[in-house]
C-alpha cells in the first residue's frame, strides 16, 4: 500500500510534522510505502501566484494519484488549519483525493479549537473527494515534546495516534478487497 503524509505546517520542525513522522514509522513496520510531503516542498510563490503547472504541484498529483491513502497534519491558528495549507489544497484537482482514505491530525495550543477539524479541514478534505475521511487527531501542544529531535507523545496521544494509526490500515485494507458480488 501506498500513503501519502502532507504536513501542513509553515514551520519546520513542528509538532504536526512529528506526528506524521510517527505515523510514517508505524505504517512501514506493517509493509507500507510512504511518501512524504510538507510545505516546505513548494516554492511560496507557486502558491501564492496559484500556479497549477509548478514541478512540485505536479509530482504531489501524480503520487496522490497512485497512492491508497493520505495523512495530512495541520497546526490549528485563528480556529482553523493552515492557511498555507489551504492554498495548497485549493490548487489540487478536484477529485483528487478520489478513492483515498484520509486521516486528518491537528495540533494546538488549547483543547478549544478541536473542532477546527471537523469544522473546517474536513469539508476541505470532502470537496476534494475523499472516500473516506476518518475520525481526525487532535493533540495539544504539551502533549508533544522534543518534537524538533527524537518526538515524544503523552501517552494518551500515543495511544490514539496508534488507534488511529490502526483505524487508518484496517481502512486502507478493506479499500483494496474487491467488492462482494450481489446475489
């Protein structure tokens, strides 16, 4: 199976990068491919000035194009994600998420703006196509720690990133087994 990670955070290192890199880990110790993305693939420009021909807006459609699933991480600033990441969002094709599974992980400085996923990078993340976006992570900051180095979870988020780290396999799984003829 392939996934594709997209880190939607301006800054790097960041918190929401290394709970894509701790994902990443998890899905290839079960055989995964996983491609990873972040902002910091793009020229400012390319997306500032919209430019849906740039080299690396092109290589991102092609890899989504042929991976299984996306997990994309955001920090939640003002009560909503990234605004860089939405202007990358807003150059994709619009099907471009299109028979993908979607695990959406965010990060913030207060339990408040939990609900920035669902309110606000989920129906993104529909527009898109989405066949299936799950049930998001959300983390507060202080529950990641050394995040710049070697990441460290609390174990409460370490638990739920590995659940859903798990959910996120199990869906991908049942994506790839035909369909059941009808009888």
């Amino acid at each position: 199976m392939r996934v594709i990670t997209l880190a939607g955070s301006p800054r790097y290192p960041s918190r929401s990068a290394a709970l894509l890199s701790l994902c990443q880990q998890a899905l290839e110790q079960r055989g995964a491919e996983v491609i990873p993305w972040n902002l910091h693939n793009f020229h400012p420009e390319d997306l500032l000035y919209a430019r849906f021909d740039s080299p690396a807006l092109l290589a991102l459609k092609e890899d989504l194009a042929v991976a299984d699933g996306l997990i994309i991480a955001t920090p939640v600033y003002k009560a909503s994600f990234s605004g860089a990441l939405k202007t990358l969002l807003d150059l994709l094709p619009e099907r471009a998420l299109e028979h993908k599974v979607v695990l959406p992980l965010a990060t913030g400085g207060t339990i408040a703006h939990m609900l920035a996923v669902d309110y606000a990078l989920k129906p993104v993340l529909n527009a898109l196509k989405a066949q299936e976006v799950l049930h998001g992570v959300f983390a507060e900051d202080p529950q990641i720690t050394n995040y710049d180095r070697q990441p460290e979870l609390s174990p409460v988020l370490a638990a739920r990133i590995a659940e859903s780290v798990d959910t996120f396999w199990h869906a991908l799984a049942r994506r790839r087994q035909p369909l059941a003829a009808v009888v």
